[in-house]
C-alpha cells in the first residue's frame, strides 16, 4: 500500500506543485484547503498532468474536528503544513489575523495530528523568521529576530513545533526555511496566481511582460549591493517541492535511540544571490519582451540582501537546487502567457 499524506493549502502557489510531485512519486494526497488564496482548479490541473487523482476537502484548519476527520479517511501517515496567510505588509495592518491563521491553525493541526497519533510534519518557514542579518549567507543558527507579524507567525510555530518535539520522542518534525519561491511547472499548467497587485518581484515582472502593468518599479537602486539594487535568494518553486518529498524520506528514517523526538530546521535556498537588475535581464533573455522599468524609492522596511547557506538541507536531506535563473524566468513566462489570468477562466 502506498504512503498517504495530508497537505494542507494544497491549492496554493507551493502546495500545487508539492501535491504534483507526490502524486509522481506515488504518494496517495489528500489536500485540506479553503481556497482562500487559490483556486479548486489547480487541483483539477494537477489531476491531468499527473493522471492521477486525489482527495480535496475544503476546510479551514483552524477547524479541528475536519482535521480530525481529514486525518482519518486518508490514513494519513504524515502532514505536509502550507496553510497559511504569507503577505508581510498585510501582517503588519492585520496581525490578529495573521496570528489566528498561521498560529492558531498550526496549533489545531497539532491537536488533530495528536488525537489520530499521527508524528511526522514538514512545515512552511520561511526565511523572514531571521530579520536583519547580522551574517550573511544565513546560516540556520542566526538568531531568530522577526521584524513582521508574518515572520512572528511563523518562528512561534517553529517554537511550538521544537517544545512538542521535546515532550514527545515519537515526534519527528521539519521545518523548511524558504527563500523566495519563483518559478512554474514546465508544462505552464500550474504556477502562481497572485489576486491583485502582485508585491513579488517576479510575479509584477511577468505581469509587465503580458502588458497588464506598464513598467516594472525598481525599489531602490542605492543599496551596498553591486549594481545597487536589492539581492535575494530565488528558488525555483520545483526545486522547493522536492525539498518535501526529501523531508519526508529523512523524516521516515528512524531516529537515534536517544528517546528524543527528531526537529530539523533547514534553510531551503540556492545559496546564491541575484539583483532585481539581474532578475529583469535573466526575464528579458528567457521572454524576449522588452519589460519597461523605473528606478523609485526604496520600498520601507526592505533589507538590501540576504542568501542562505544550503548546505545543511544538502547533509540531512541529500537535497540541492539544480534549476537556474533563466529556468525560473522562462517556466514563470510560459505559465504567465499561456494563463493571463491566472486560474480564473476567460
Ligand atoms: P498560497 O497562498 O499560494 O497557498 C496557501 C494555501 O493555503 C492557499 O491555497 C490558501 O487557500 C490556503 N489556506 C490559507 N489559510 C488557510 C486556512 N486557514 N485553512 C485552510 N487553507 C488555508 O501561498 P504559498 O506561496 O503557496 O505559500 C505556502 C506556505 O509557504 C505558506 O505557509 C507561506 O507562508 C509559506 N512561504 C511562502 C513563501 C512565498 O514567497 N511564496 C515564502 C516563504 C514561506
Ligand atoms: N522589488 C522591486 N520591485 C517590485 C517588487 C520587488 O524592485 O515590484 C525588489 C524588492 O525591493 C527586493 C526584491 O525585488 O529587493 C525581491 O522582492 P520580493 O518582494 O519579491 O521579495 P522579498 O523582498 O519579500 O524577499
């Protein structure tokens, strides 16, 4: 019998792509989401490009009993947590809200993974739980010191997950550390679909290319960076599902006989860092359109660079980034053309 696994915002952006490549590797999936942020047709999409179907449950997890329930029609042996509200500017206006959806949520999900004895995790950090380095590249050690509710959000789960794992030797728990998540599906069926203005740099560049923005806003151009415009970290969101699926073959290794339970933390980047200005000319080779831009103001609250060092997920995982830039602007591009409007029909 196959291994069955719970994703929660399974939908969404990171889940889709995650949900894809489990049910390639011949997981069983079932998704809990509320489609609060995505749209019932990803899953569909996901069906036809892996010929294979899943179960999708439209719940909130802040909802115990349907957790519950969810955990036991699927026999879930393992939860894979994306559920979440992840907008940072957003957070700073709403934090109750935020709180609610990524504290409480997450502390529902234990509760129900609790009573079903389900043990095993793999949650959605993110690298913002770091705050102002102090060091660069981030190493997983860096002390924790969130400047936004969001990123609040997430180091209190990471919290929670560490003291649970301490009370608990059955426990074994990830958490992955994203860095920014770019990229598409090579087919172009499945990708981001931001509602709105996009805040990411390249979901706003891609919308420039298709001609819905007239040009790209450079959010400062005076940082200590070579070029001077901001540095991150982008990963291809392929490369970022794989890193799941190695979670989960670590986590189902058995732990030492220590009687404790088995936390990793894992930075979850390339290890490389790229500018805005970088990021534009990678679109504009992958694109061929000509994407228009403006030197601004520096947006507040913007750090001029960080990276990580990946080189513990490589030790505990045996997990690598293989895709480049231009593989990242190109399957955005694909996605972004061949769906202007993201999941919505025309
Ligand atoms: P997304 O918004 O595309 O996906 C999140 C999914 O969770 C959506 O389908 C949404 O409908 C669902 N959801 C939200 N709240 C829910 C709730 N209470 N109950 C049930 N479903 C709910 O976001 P994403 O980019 O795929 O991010 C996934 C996770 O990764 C999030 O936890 C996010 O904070 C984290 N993360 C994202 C990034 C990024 O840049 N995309 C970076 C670091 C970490
Ligand atoms: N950025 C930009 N214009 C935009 C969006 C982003 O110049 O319309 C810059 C931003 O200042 C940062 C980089 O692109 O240096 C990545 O921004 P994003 O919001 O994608 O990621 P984050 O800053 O949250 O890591």
């Amino acid at each position: 019998m196959s291994t069955s696994i719970l994703v929660t915002g399974g939908a969404g952006y990171i889940g889709s792509h995650t949900v894809l490549e489990l049910l390639s590797a011949g997981y069983e999936v079932t998704v809990v989401d509320n489609f609060c942020n995505s749209h019932p047709e990803a899953l569909n999409r996901i069906e036809h490009l892996s010929g294979r179907s899943l179960r999708r449950i439209e719940a909130d997890v802040r909802d115990t009993s349907a957790l519950v329930n969810a955990l036991r029609i699927s026999n879930a042996s393992a939860v894979i947590h994306f559920a979440g509200l992840k907008a940072v500017g957003e957070s700073v206006l709403q934090p109750q809200r935020y709180y609610d959806n990524n504290v409480v949520g997450s502390l529902r999900l234990l509760e129900a993974m609790a009573q079903c004895e389900v043990k095993t995790l793999v949650f959605s950090s993110s690298a913002t739980v770091y705050g102002s380095p102090l060091s660069l590249p981030y190493r997983e050690d860096h002390p924790l010191a969130p400047t936004s509710p969001y990123g609040h959000s997430k180091s209190m789960v990471e919290q929670v997950m560490r003291d649970t794992v301490a009370s608990d030797a059955a426990c074994r728990f990830a958490t992955l550390r994203y860095f920014n998540p770019v990229g598409a599906h090579s087919s172009g069926l499945i990708g981001e679909d931001p509602q709105g203005v996009p805040n990411n740099l390249l979901p706003f560049v891609a919308q420039v290319a298709i001609g819905k923005r007239e040009h790209l806003n450079i959010w400062g151009a005076d940082y200590d960076t070579p070029d001077g415009t901001g540095v991150r970290d982008y990963i291809h969101v392929v490369d970022l599902a794989l890193a799941h699926l190695r979670a989960l073959d670590a986590l189902a290794i058995p732990p030492s006989k220590t009687g404790k339970g088995q936390y990793l933390a894992l930075n979850i980047g390339t290890g490389k860092g790229y500018s805005v200005l970088e990021v534009l000319a990678a679109f504009r080779e992958a694109s061929g359109m000509p994407i228009p831009s403006r030197i601004q103001a520096r947006r507040p609250g913007d750090i001029a660079s960080y990276y990580a060092d990946p080189a513990k997920a490589k030790t505990h995982l045996g997990w690598v980034a293989t895709r480049s830039l231009v593989e990242m602007c190109a399957d955005t591009w694909r996605w972004q053309k061949g769906n202007p409007d993201g999941y919505q029909q025309r």
